[in-house]
C-alpha cells in the first residue's frame, strides 16, 4: 500500500503536547522544534494504538462474539492502516454480526481508494452487495450506484448491456429505499440524471429512440410524484419544467396546469399521506432525541428503524411479528428472520420466531436443522431459553412425522428420540425449574408410547429421571399418572411400593402415602386398599414422630431422617448380630451401683398363663446352666459386624430368575468374587432383582464396573459402585433373639403385654414409660444385672418382686432388689 493511500484513511486525532513544566529552553528554530514535537507524539501515539490492538486481539481470541471489541479494533486497524489485518477483521466481524452501513461505506471506499482497477472490481460489488442486503441506507445505495457508473466499463461506454444493467440496479435501489421519505428522493433524482445522460448520447436524426428516452423520464416523474416523500412540491415544479424543456407548453401560474389527471389525483394522495406522517418525521430529525423515543416514532417504519437501531430486539420481535401475520411473502420474511438473529443472537425467542416461520413456510429439514443447530450455539440469558428451542423442535418433527401425507423423506421418529436425548443430556434439575424437567420428560415418555409405540422405552425415559430426581414428589407422581393413564394400574401400584418409603423433599412423603390410599379407592380392592392402609399407617406414624422431634431438637429434615428406624422396613444392607449400648447416666437406676456384667430382656411369651410359667422355668435353666466365656478387660462393648460396601459392586436390573451361580459365573472372568448378596422380599420371598457382590480389591471391582450394560439371562445389567453412605439407616438394637456375639448366651426373655399373674412386670424408666423389648447378657463370673439400653426396662416375673419386695414399700422401679446371682435368680423361678 502506498503512503497516499494508508494517509487517506486516517483520521485525524488531537495531539496533546507536554507541559510547560516538562519543556525544556526554547530552540532557536521553532520548525524543527515543532517537527520533532510532531514526531515524538506520533510515535507516542502509535505505541499506544499498538498495545490497545494487542489488548483488542487477545479479549476477541477469548470472545468472538463482542461486539464493541470488533468495533474498535476495526477503527484502530484503520486508522494505522493495516490492510490485510483490516481486512480480516472485517471478515471476522462479519462471520458474528452485520456490519452498519457507515461500516460498509468504509470498507468498500478503502478499497476503492487501494485498487480502482477492473479485476477488483468483482469483489468491491459483490461488498456492496452485503451491505444493501444487510440494512435499509439511502447513502450506501447511492454510493453504490456511483460506484458501478464509474468503474463498470459497460455502463461508463453507454453500451447496451450496460444500460439494462443501471437500469436494473436503479429499480432495486428504488424497490429498497425509493420509498424512504426523507432520502428517496436522491435515488429518484440520480435515476432520472442517468436516463437524462443516456438521452443526450442519442443522435438528432433518431427521432424515435429520443421519443422512448423522454416517455422513460416523463413515467419516473409521475411515479415520484404518487410517493409520500418530502419536498414532493419541488419535485411537481421541476417535473412541469422539465415539460416545458420538452414542448409542451403550460400556464406556470397554475400549479396543475398540464400535468394529467391520473397524476394529479395521485400526487394529492401522495401529499395528503406524507402530511399524516410528518410529525413523526420531525420527531426523528431531531439529534437530541433519545433511543427509546425514537424507538416509538419508529414503529410504524421498521425498516428505517432496524438500520438506526439494529440491537433493539423488541423492534425486531415486531417486526417479524408483523411480516408472519401481514406480508407472508417467503423471501422476505426468511431475510429479515436471518438479519434479526444475526443482530440479536442472545434472544432465544426470536430463534424460536425463527424456527416456527420456516415451518409455516414448508422449509426443508437441511434448513431448519441448520438454523436450530446455529441457535443453541449462541449464548442467551436462561436455560428456559434453550429448553424451549428444544421442545420447538421436537414440536416441528412431530408435526411433520404425524401426518403421513406431509410426511418427508428420511424423517423418522429416532430423530425425536435423539433430540429429546440430546435435551436431556443438556440439562440437569439443578439447571431449570423441576416443572420444565417434568414438561422434557413426560413429553418424552408420552410420544415414545404414541409414535414410538415403545411401552418399555416409555418406562426406561421416567426411570432415568428418577436417577436423576428421585428424591422429587412430582417425579413420582408424573411417572404413576402416566401410568394410570395407559391404564396400566398393577404398574402405577407397584410404584406406590417402592416410593412410599422414600424420603421425599418438603412434604412429599406423606402426600405419596395420601395419594396410594387414594389411588386405592379409586382402583383397588378392598385388599389392596388394606394392604395400602397397612403399609401407610406406620410410615405416617414414624414421619409424624418425627415432626414431632424436629420441632423439639429444631433440627433439620434430611439431617435427622436417618435415625428414624420403623419396625415395618426391614434393613436391607446391614447384617448384625448383637449389640450393646451403654446406658445414659439420666437412665440408671438411683440405688444401682455400675456392675461389669450386663443383662438385656427380650419380649417374647404367651399368654397362657400354665405354659408360660413352664417356658420362663425352662428358659431361666438353660440360661444358668450354660458356660459364658469371657469379655476382654479392655472392651466394654462388642462391635456389630456389617458389610461396610467399601469394595462392593451394586447390581440391578437383575432377571428374578437369576441365582448366585450365575452372578459367579458372571465375574468369573474378572475373578475376584468374595460375597454375593441377593435380597429377597420378606413378606413373598422373592428376589427383589438387585444384588451387591463384594470384591477383593479395587482392581478386581473396576474389572466388574466395566462389565455395565452387558446382559444376564436375557436382561442388561446396571452395574456400579455401592455407595455405603447413602441410604443407611442407623442400626438397630439387636433383641434377644437374634444370634447370639462371641461371649454372650441368650437371656431369657419375658412378656410385659398383660398384667395378669405370673407375667413380667416392666420397670418404668424415670419419664414414667416402658420400652416393647429388653434385652439380657449374662456373662460367666458376675453376681449382678442390670438394664441397659437407652429405653431398656428390667422385666421380673412377679414372684421375684414378691420375694424382693418384702419391706412392704412401693414396688416400683428403684424399690426392687435384684438377684445377687444367676443361681439366686433361676432359684427364685423355680420357687414360683
């Protein structure tokens, strides 16, 4: 580039001299003081302008989308005239957002400035093409226009080709922009020059070709003359002396006189439109005015608007708006439709606009593919936004898939399922409202049963999301509507089972125990209402209780629901064998002494009296009779065993049929397999088609997790590691039944359900109540026992208390003496 050239682009900025503090003497030769001062602010200046592009380049590498970035570092690179790097970012800029007109302006007379020669030519067109497309802009038309008059050899020489091309160029321009009020006038008044320049190229002898070129320019009179644009009275007196130019005389006096009346009467409507419209003109020829005020003065011009406020997304929203209810023209409203997102990507409602108008328009797949692909790559404000660019997709391909007669050619319903997949992998509940994760999924499900025709694909959807939620109330509830709506009730009931027990947030869990006894009365026998009723009672109770302690400790739901421990639900993963539990100080009793032996009762006697007797005799026996061994010093209490899952494998989907032979054949390759646990339903017996499958070492669990997906006897298996911290539940305390811990022997146990005689008499602890069971451990070598246990009593048949209670004082708790020794107790039995 040459240095004419480069100067030619610069704009002038103010120079700013140093103080006069920092001068130094004054030279004798005020000019070169003045060039040197020059030309150290102007290397002073570039440094600046050099680090400000670094800056710009490094912010536009992390964000291609900033549109002010763009902006300066386009400036900048023109100002110090850097060609190619202008270039390409204009090119940059233009791949992410429109260019303004002014920005066009620019580019197309930079490198006009460069290069004026024909094999540029094609290139600088094909930029001025790009920008009359991308904006309304009389100037840029205009210089346009010029541009092909001059440089365009065909046009320039009048030939004939030439002339059809301006001439086709000039309709466009007034198609575009001859309507603009304020400036299409000047594309009216530069068509008429061309065609009065072509006129006076024509010969004298071609009477006839000059007769044509005189009707041309009288006809681009008249049609100006029907348009509302300003100064239309100018145009009427050069139209009527332009007449006279011609022959054809005229009174101009009058202001009609000889002009026809076809044009007259259209050149009143014409004035009395643009009367109606010149308010809102001087409104915006205002330069003080503000952009929402001009925004308003603007609606009723949308194309004059986007090209002054192209980021307004309402005016672009209206705009679309009125072009999908008022023109329906299909290449028009694709045009704006593209021009609107480019300029406004972070609107996800104008994507959805988008998305919808092709539709209506019968686009092809290629193209709305590619536009919605385009839209989730842009950045919008909430993930609603995205949501809903999915589900408008999907509504279009089941629209199109519905409809056999509308149906396209490779349209399949495995391209909602990829879409909904592909939704579903994009968020999380953590991401959108739980309501619009309920809309993804059970639209889903329902259009896998309706299109898919796949019941079980239907399920597998809703059993994904309760991976994901299953913690959720509405989870569950939409997945048992859905249920109950294919009229599947067997199904909808047996997820009434296994939620009814789950710990739901808020107050789901008493609202899913309501609705089973509800879905019961509606569906059910009178059995499964019972059994319903039987399985709610006590869940309500334990939440309840709960409640109840909650309010007194003022903990919190999730934090304490764990060491709720109903009766009625079994523990599924600990296996223990016997416990014990030092007693609170609070519940000791006032005269006992700490002993080292401990003795727990458990509740389990009939009511016969005669039989009873004979059982607590014979209990007592073999209790005294048998050798206890002995407790470590050092150990106060014995630990539970468990299965800790610290290396355990946990197996679902398993077929009911499967047994531990084939899970080891299962793993045999990997090896490893040191415990199988397959639980069965207490109640049926029956596997519950899940399993965990301990391993000797992490390498050997990795070999197992790998395996996932594969199948077992016809079913994939879900394969994964056991996490022992969720879902255990403490550890209750282990009755007198259970089996027995190394170093202790069964006590015998009494009943405390009746009062009558002969039965066991509970200890009261000191708030006045009784614990349901007791438990007793005897150990070898002690003289004395004791109730432990947190809600523990001493429970004594009544003969002991008798035989104890001689000094005629109340019998109760703290007035009973106990045996000295298992002898002694079993004495006293016997003696009863």
């Amino acid at each position: 580039m040459d240095e004419s050239a480069a100067k030619s682009m610069e704009i002038d900025e103010p120079r700013t001299e140093a103080g006069d503090a920092e001068r130094g003497p004054e030279p004798k030769n005020p000019s070169s003081h003045s060039s040197s001062s020059s030309s150290d602010s102007d290397s002073d200046e570039e440094g600046v302008d050099e680090t400000q592009l670094l800056t710009l380049e490094s912010q536009l590498q992390e964000n291609p989308w900033n549109y002010e970035a763009h902006v300066q570092y386009i400036q900048s690179l023109r100002r110090l005239g850097h060609i190619e790097k202008l270039r390409k970012a204009r090119e940059s800029m233009k791949e992410h957002y429109p260019l303004t007109p002014k920005m066009w302006q620019e580019w197309a007379k930079d490198e006009v400035s460069l290069n004026r020669s024909s094999e540029v030519f094609a290139d600088i067109e094909k930029l001025y093409e790009c920008g009359v497309h991308e904006y309304l802009s009389v100037p840029l038309w205009c210089d346009y226009l010029n541009f092909v008059q001059e440089c365009d050899q065909l046009v320039s020489q009048c030939a004939p080709d030439g002339i059809l091309k301006m001439r086709s160029l000039f309709e466009r321009a007034l198609t575009a922009a001859g309507v603009h009020v304020v400036e299409g006038s000047k594309i009216w008044e530069a068509y008429r020059e061309y065609e009065q320049a072509i006129f006076l190229t024509i010969g004298d002898d071609n009477n006839e070709e000059k007769s044509k070129q005189v009707d041309r320019i009288r006809t681009l009179f008249h049609r100006q003359l029907s348009i509302p644009l300003v100064d239309l009275e100018s145009t009427l007196v050069n139209y009527r002396l332009w007449e006279v130019e011609q022959g054809n005389t005229s009174d101009m006096n009058s202001e009609l006189d000889g002009v026809p009346a076809n044009v007259v009467s259209a050149y009143k409507k014409a004035l009395e439109m643009y009367n109606a419209r010149s308010m809102y003109e001087d409104q915006l020829s205002k330069s003080d005015i503000s952009d929402p005020d001009r925004f308003q003065s603007f609606m009723v011009l949308y194309e004059r608007a986007v090209s002054k406020l192209p980021l307004f997304s309402e005016l672009w929203l209206k705009y679309c708006s009125y072009l999908d209810t008022t023109l329906k023209v299909s290449h028009i409203v694709k045009d704006v439709y593209s021009r609107a997102v480019r300029n406004c990507s972070w609107v996800g409602d104008l994507w959805v606009r988008y998305l919808l108008s092709l539709e209506r328009l019968g686009a092809s797949e290629k193209e709305l593919s590619a536009v919605f692909e385009r839209s989730i790559q842009c950045v919008f404000q909430s993930f609603e936004e995205y949501l809903n660019l999915f589900l408008t997709r999907i509504d279009g391909l089941r629209r199109r898939i519905s409809f056999d007669g509308k149906k396209e050619d490779g349209l399949h319903y495995t391209l909602i399922r990829d879409m909904f997949q592909r939704a579903a992998d994009y968020f999380s509940a953590e991401m959108i409202r739980i309501d619009d994760l309920l809309r993804l999924y059970s639209y889903w499900a329902r259009l896998e049963v309706t299109l898919g025709k796949d019941i079980v694909a239907a399920r597998d959807v809703w059993e994904s999301l309760i991976k994901k939620s299953g913690s959720i109330l509405e989870v569950w509830q939409g997945y048992i509507e859905m249920r109950i709506g294919f009229g599947h009730i067997n199904e909808a009931r047996s997820l009434y089972r296994r939620c009814y027990t789950k710990r739901l947030s808020g107050t789901g869990s008493e609202e899913i125990c309501y609705s089973w006894l509800r879905f019961e009365r509606e569906y059910g026998t009178l059995g499964d209402f019972d059994l319903a009723l039987s399985k709610v009672t006590p869940r309500l109770k334990e939440l309840e209780m709960f409640k109840t302690q909650q309010e007194i400790n003022g903990s919190s739901f999730p934090a304490k629901e764990n060491n709720l421990v109903s009766r009625n639900v079994p523990e599924k993963r600990k296996m223990i064998t016997s416990t014990s539990v030092k007693q609170p100080p609070s519940k000791r009793r006032k005269d006992a002494a700490p002993k080292a032996g401990e003795v727990s009762h458990a509740d389990s006697i009939k009511n016969s009296k005669n039989k009873h007797d004979a059982e607590v005799t014979d209990k007592a026996e073999a209790a005294t009779s048998s050798k206890s061994v002995e407790i470590d010093a050092n150990t106060k209490q014995s630990k539970r065993n468990l299965y800790t899952d610290q290396c355990t494998a946990y197996i679902s989907n398993i077929n009911l049929e499967a047994k531990e032979e084939h899970l080891r054949e299962f793993f045999s390759d990997g090896g490893g397999v040191t415990a199988i646990r397959l639980p069965k339903d207490k109640q049926t017996g029956k596997q519950r088609g899940f399993a965990y499958v301990d391993f000797s070492d992490e390498e050997h669990l990795a070999a197992a997790i790998a395996k996932n997906k594969q199948k077992m006897l016809g079913k994939k298996l879900s394969i994964a590691r056991a996490d022992p911290t969720q879902g255990r539940k403490k550890a209750p305390a282990v009755s007198a039944s259970s089996d027995p811990m190394q170093g202790q022997k069964k006590a015998p146990a009494f009943s405390n359900s009746s009062r009558g005689r002969g039965r066991g008499a509970p200890f009261r602890n000191e708030h006045g109540g009784t614990s349901r069971t007791a438990k007793v451990v005897v150990t070898e070598g002690e003289s004395e026992v004791k109730p432990i246990g947190r809600n523990t009593f001493f429970a004594a048949p009544r003969a002991v208390r008798s035989l104890a209670g001689s000094n005629k004082e109340p019998k109760g708790a703290d007035n009973i003496e106990e045996p000295k020794s298992n002898d002694e107790f079993r004495a006293m039995l016997l003696k009863k």
